[in-house]
C-alpha cells in the first residue's frame, strides 16, 4: 500500500526532530507555518503533529505552542523512588495526589492479591508523576492495614512524596524482595487522556505489580496499578529458561 501524504509528510518531520532542526527541547513553528512549509493543508499537519506526539517525539503545551518531547527512555521497572531517580536524571520532579490517600474497599483484584475477602478496607493511594514539563505516570498504590496505619497514612495525607516502603521497613522489618508483573499495552482510557494529557492514540503501557518480603502470598506489602505513557518507558527482563538444556534435549532424543 502506498504512503499517504500524512505518511510522507510524518517521516520528513521525524527526520526533521532527530536531527536536532528545533533543538533538544525547542518549540516548534505553527501549524499554519509548517503547512506552508510542506505545503499541505493544516488538517493534514495537526495529523502529522498528533501522530509524532504519539511517538513522544512532540509534546503538546495547549496555547503554548508544540515542543520537541524529552526523549531520554525510563526504565519501568523498581526504582526505590521515582521523583528520586528523575532528579538523578536532571529533571525536575513533580507528583501530585489525585486523590488523597484513604482507607478504600479492596477491589477483587486487591483482595485476590492480599488473600482477603473483597471489600475488606485496605489502604490506596493514587498520584500523578512526573516533571514541570511532562507527565509520565499514574501511579495506584494499596497497602494493607496490618503495615500501614493510622499514623503512616497521615503521614501519606500530609507529604505527596512521603515513601511508604522505607517507613513499612522501619515500623515493621518487613521490605520488598520479590515482585510479580502483569503488563498490558493498550490505548489510554479517557480519564487517563485527560490525567496524562495524552491524545487518544498514545500507547500507555498498563502494570499490575505485586512486591512481596518473601514468595508466599500472605507476605504482599504493596499491589500497585501503574498506567505508563509508553513512549517515554521501556521495560527489560532477565530470564532463566529451562527448555533448552541438555537434560531436555537428551530426553527428546
């Protein structure tokens, strides 16, 4: 099939970004310029526009104009904080509380994974992350309240970075040393698009993770629903496979 003018137009920009035309972080000219610049009409350069900020190439400030996106890739897997790990990075990290930390019904995903019936009050807290420029994550976390109580949830009510885990180890003895994850791709929801400030066709990558102090069930210190822009992420595995083993083979033969 052949490129549409979109398509064409597409690569000439992306091109255009990657080699530095508009700088690291430099805004881009108008629609009405780069229309005139492709000659094209200016349906077809805000399609061009709405798909590279789908590739995270580009991001959208609303009447501020259209910049060239952050491109450095995150890891999506544990850091022990992430507005940490983006300060580390030079960023300016800012998370905001969507909803203030409370004692939730356990949904039955929640209570599957703490092994207690649905509806049984456990701990949430759901925040927004990122930096002065970008969002990159919603993060939902859920506690139970053997580990977080009274005093370490108001702590979560007063400080938005106030880290959980670090004060479960201190009040408890009890850290994360085993995790499972569950990840989905998909296209944002329209409450996420709306968080996120992501259009429509923006992949996020959806984690289920379950951090656990040992490998028994009753052990889950924290169930975390994690909804990541996906261009900015990328998740790498370490694997032990055991199919291919001489044992295996020898058993084949």
């Amino acid at each position: 099939m052949a490129d549409t003018k979109v398509d064409v137009i597409t690569e000439k920009l992306r091109q255009q970004i990657l080699k530095g035309d508009f700088g690291t972080l430099g805004r881009l000219p108008s629609l009405r310029m780069l229309a005139d610049q492709y000659d094209t009409a200016r349906e077809t350069m805000n399609k061009v526009v709405q798909q590279l900020q789908a590739e995270g190439l580009l991001i959208s400030r609303g009447t501020g104009g259209v910049f060239v996106a952050y491109r450095t890739r995150l890891p999506a897997g544990i850091t022990a904080r992430f507005d940490l790990y983006l300060k580390q990075q030079g960023l300016t990290p800012v998370e905001t509380d969507i909803e203030k930390p409370s004692l939730v019904p356990a949904s039955p995903e929640a209570a599957e994974v703490f092994g207690i019936a649905e509806g049984t009050s456990v701990v949430r807290r759901y925040r927004r992350q990122g930096t002065t420029e970008t969002h990159y994550r919603l993060t939902e976390n859920f506690y139970s309240t053997d580990l977080v109580d009274e005093a370490i949830l108001k702590h979560m009510q007063d400080d938005v970075s106030f880290d959980v885990l670090l004060a479960i180890k201190a009040k408890y003895g009890k850290a994360v040393k085993y995790m499972h994850e569950r990840v989905i791709g998909r296209l944002p929801t329209l409450q996420e698009q709306e968080l996120l400030k992501i259009i429509r066709n923006s992949p996020v990558l959806d984690v289920h993770r379950t951090s656990r102090a040992d490998d028994e069930k009753r052990s889950v210190i924290m169930f975390s629903h994690i909804i990541y822009i996906a261009s900015y992420f990328e998740l790498s595995y370490d694997y032990t496979v055991p199919y291919w083993t001489e044992e295996k083979q020898s058993n084949k033969r």
